[in-house]
C-alpha cells in the first residue's frame, strides 16, 4: 500500500515563475489554504520538490 500525503498551499503564486503556478495547479491547488491528498509516487515527490517553498505537506496516517 502506497503513502498518502496531505498537500496545503500556504504562500501566493504571485510573482513566480509560471512552470510553478502550473505545478500548483497540477496539484490541485488553486488558493492559499487548500488541502488536497494524493498518493506519495515519483511524480507527486517531483512535483511537490518543485514547489515545497509554497506548500506544507503532512503524512495520512489511516
């Protein structure tokens, strides 16, 4: 069974780079305190390296 992580935007995609506000996007996440979960695989870890500047990321524990 893979990981669960909760993802949350806690800065503004104002004055970044734009593949950024894409990632963010990717994500889910469209407004400062927005939470969503996904399933912690290579391409979510990618993402969320990309942007961990703007997002606080929590483990699921079920």
């Amino acid at each position: 069974m893979s990981k669960k992580v909760r993802i949350k935007q806690v800065r503004s995609t104002i004055k970044r780079l734009e593949s950024q506000k894409r990632t963010l996007r990717a994500l889910g996440l469209r407004k400062i305190g927005m939470e969503v979960e996904h399933e912690l695989s290579s391409s979510i870890s990618g993402m969320i390296d990309k942007v961990k500047h703007l997002v606080e990321i929590n483990s699921v524990n079920k």
